[in-house]
C-alpha cells in the first residue's frame, strides 16, 4: 500500500482505488507459504491453511459487497476526502518505529534519487536511456566524485540500473523467505507446554459483567496496536498461522486479531502519507484515508454485524479442509486469488462502471441464494423441492474436486524435489508409523467386520 502512496501523483484517487483493493487482496499471500511448513501434519496444516485464508475470505467478502457500492456511489473517495479537509494542515508529522531499525540498513545496501525517480515516471522522456537513478560516486564514462557523500553497498559499481535491481530483488525474496522459516522455527521452539498453557489463557480472558461482549473488540485494539509498531499486518498475521496451526490461538480468536491488524496497517499509510512531500500530499492521504475506511467498513459489516461474522471463518476451515484432502489445490487456490481474479478486476476496471456493477451484483445475488440452498438443505430441507435436497442435481465435475484429483495429483507429485508435498496426506498410528490413508479404510473395514486381518 505504501508503495500506491508513493506512486499517487500518476494516478488519481478513484483510480487508485481499485489498485488499492487488489493490494488488500493479495497482501496475505506470505501466510499461505507459511502454512506449507505444517504440511506433514494433516490436521496442523488444515489448521494453519484455514489461518492463513483468513484475510483472503475476508477481503473476498468485502470486495464482492464495498467495491460495487463504491463505484455506484463513491462512498469511500467522498468520506475519506471530508477526513483529508480536516487533516490537510498536519504536513510534516513524520511518526518512524521500525524504520529507525531498517533505514540505516536500507541506506547502507542501496540509496536512490527519489526525485528524479518520480519524474522519471511522469515524464520518461527527459532521462535517457543511460541515466542512473542510483546515487553514484563513479558514472558510465569512468568520472569519479571526490570526497562523495554516498555511502552504501553500490556507490562504487559501474552496473546498470536494472542489473543492480535484479540483485537487490533477488536477495530480498531470498531474505523474505529464510526470515519467514526462521519465524516458524522460533514459533515453534517458543511455544512449549507452558508457553502455549499462558497464551491459551490469555486469550480465553474475557471482559467482565456486562463489557464481556466487548472482549473482540479489544483484542482486535492489540492488533491494531502491534500492527501500528510493526507497520506491517504481513508480518503480524505471518506470526499468528504457526500459532493457530499449532492448536495454541483458534480460528475464531485470531478473526478480531486480523481485523485490527488490518486497519493498523492502513493506518500505517496514512503516516507514510503524512511525511510525504507537499507535491502530492494532498493525494496521498486521501488514498491513505480510504483505505482506512475501507477495513473499518469491512470490519463494521463482517464483525460487528454477528449474522455476517461467522462467513469467514467457515469459508477459511472449509478451504482449509478440502486443501487438506487435495493438496494440489494449494496451486489452484494461489493462482485463482492472486494471478486470476487480480486480473479479471483490472480487467473490469477498463470498462464503464455500469457493467462492474452489474456483473458484482449477479455475482453477489448467485453466491446469496446458493448460501441461502445450503443453509435450508441442513436446517430445514423440508422447505425445498426434493430435487434441492442436495446437488446432485449437478454433474460430479461441477461439485466435487475428486474427478480432478487423480490426473492433478500425477501431474504434481511428478515434479522434481516438491512433489512428495501434493501426495495423500498421511496420519500417524499408535507407533509412530506414516500411514496412508489407503491403510486407514483397510483398519476401519476390518473393526467394521470383526474380523482379523490376514
């Protein structure tokens, strides 16, 4: 999000918006890699999957809902412009927690001309191809700066822009990905018996007499708080999948968690905005400003609201049970939130609202009614024609995932070092040793029929 902040001044506000609603979408994709660490336990990683869907479910639901009642109305540009007319004199706050820790790091390993950066994507035209937005001691033509003033990692090299990002990228993603099992590993370490005895306990706290329905709503106030010193809700919901994974924080506990750590990273960007130059303040903080509003309206409508509170969480356990079962479904699940239905919103963006709206509305009164069969078909079945008893009415293929599952499971378990991790998943018997499932049925059919097995 911050990174749409610091590019605003290319586009406007009610353009930004639908960027700014991907972003939210996939920002949980790191939670997703992290619930791969459980996978050699079924009933952990359907646990830490469901987790780690937590925020997908909840930003799904959002979308389908805020996205088209924001282009009808643009509820979220006017709001968060009212709050901007109030905040306008305030330039200038700059408010640092872990940037004191990462910026002298940042500085040491790179350090670009932001200025010239941010004209160069306004008007391309004015740098040539050879220009370097790297602040340099030594340049292309072998000139040197004495007595320079830039310290850092590639001050002194003659490679190229891009060869220089392709190496910081590069490290970063591998850095990002020893942090992230580091953090499991020391999650894991940490969270013995007694450990996991205290957080147990304090999170079954509640308020007392008459502020126990309060209790959601003050952790959701921690999060927002750990996620404000953190500035990252990635970091802070990375650091809670291990936890429910491992039976410590249930699925139903760590929901007001995510809540607030989602609106404390949006807050996160309005202090990005508020230090920002006075050139695109103004913009920034507006763009800052609705997304903040965008998670307290998603929170207003999908916690405060108890119908609506439970969606989430079991469309996160039911995903986490079928990716249980179907491990390849891990693939299909990355590509759809984060590659697929990315691309199908930046898609519907290009055309006239009226057709966005349209087509979110078909979807929203589709997905109601199926919700409303399903909910009928368990509580009161009696309600429906016979023929929506169940949906078998429907072909197998459009229903259920298994007659995809044996040509899915050969293709992924063929490929090399990874495919052990889409085979069956396993439990364990009283003995420590890996059995299939193909061995369970067989346990069951022989306790069924009394019988000893040969």
């Amino acid at each position: 999000m911050s990174v749409i902040i610091g590019v605003i001044s290319v586009l406007t506000v009610h353009d930004a918006i639908p960027v700014m609603i991907g972003s939210e979408l996939g920002s949980s994709l790191v939670n997703g890699l992290v619930s791969i660490a459980y996978s050699s336990d079924p009933t952990q990683f359907e646990r830490a999957f469901a987790a780690a869907t937590l925020g997908d479910n909840f930003n799904i639901c959002c979308l389908f809902i805020i996205f088209p009642v924001e282009l009808i109305t643009g509820v979220l540009e006017i709001c968060g412009k009212w709050i901007v007319d109030l905040l306008v004199s305030e330039q200038g706050i700059k408010f640092k927690t872990l940037e004191l820790l990462t910026d002298p790091v940042n500085n040491f390993i790179l350090q670009v001309n932001d200025e010239e950066l941010r004209n160069a994507s306004l008007y391309p035209e004015m740098f040539d191809e050879h220009h370097t937005f790297v602040l340099r001691c030594v340049f292309y033509n072998g000139s040197r700066i004495y007595n320079c003033p830039y310290n850092h990692i590639f001050s002194y090299t003659h490679m190229t822009d891009r060869a220089i990002g392709w190496i910081v990228l590069i490290s970063s993603i591998t850095v990002l990905i020893f942090c992230l099992i580091s953090i499991v590993y020391f999650i894991q370490k940490l969270l013995d018996e007694r450990v996991s005895k205290n957080v147990r306990k304090l999170l079954s706290k509640e308020c007392p007499g008459a502020w126990k329905p309060c209790t959601g709503y003050t952790v959701m106030l921690v999060g927002l708080l750990v996620t404000l010193l953190l500035q990252s809700n990635s970091i802070f919901n990375s650091s809670l999948t291990p936890m429910v994974g491992s039976g410590v924080v249930t699925l139903e506990e760590m929901y007001p968690l995510v809540m607030g750590s989602n609106i404390g990273g949006s807050f996160s960007g309005v202090l990005a905005a508020l230090s920002a130059d006075s050139s695109r303040f103004e913009k920034s903080l507006h763009m800052a400003m609705c997304q903040v509003l965008y998670n307290i309206f998603g929170t207003l409508m999908f916690y405060v609201v108890p119908a609506t509170r439970q969606l989430p969480i079991y469309m996160s356990k039911r995903l986490g049970q079928i990716e249980n079962e179907y491990r390849w479904f891990i693939i299909v699940f990355i590509l759809v939130f984060f590659v697929i239905l990315p691309a199908i919103v930046i898609f519907l963006t290009l055309l006239p609202d009226f057709v966005i709206v349209g087509v979110f509305t078909l979807i929203l009164i589709l997905t109601l009614i199926f919700a409303c069969i399903c909910y009928l078909q368990k509580v009161a079945p009696q309600m429906l024609p016979t023929w929506l008893w169940d949906w078998k009415i429907l072909p197998i293929y459009l229903r259920s995932l298994k007659p995809y599952d044996p040509f899915m499971t050969k293709i992924f378990t063929n490929i090399p070092f990874i495919g052990g991790f889409f085979d069956r998943p396993y439990s364990k018997d009283k003995i420590g040793r890996k059995k299939s499932i193909i061995e369970e049925n067989i346990d069951k059919l022989v306790r069924l029929s009394r019988h000893t097995q040969v």
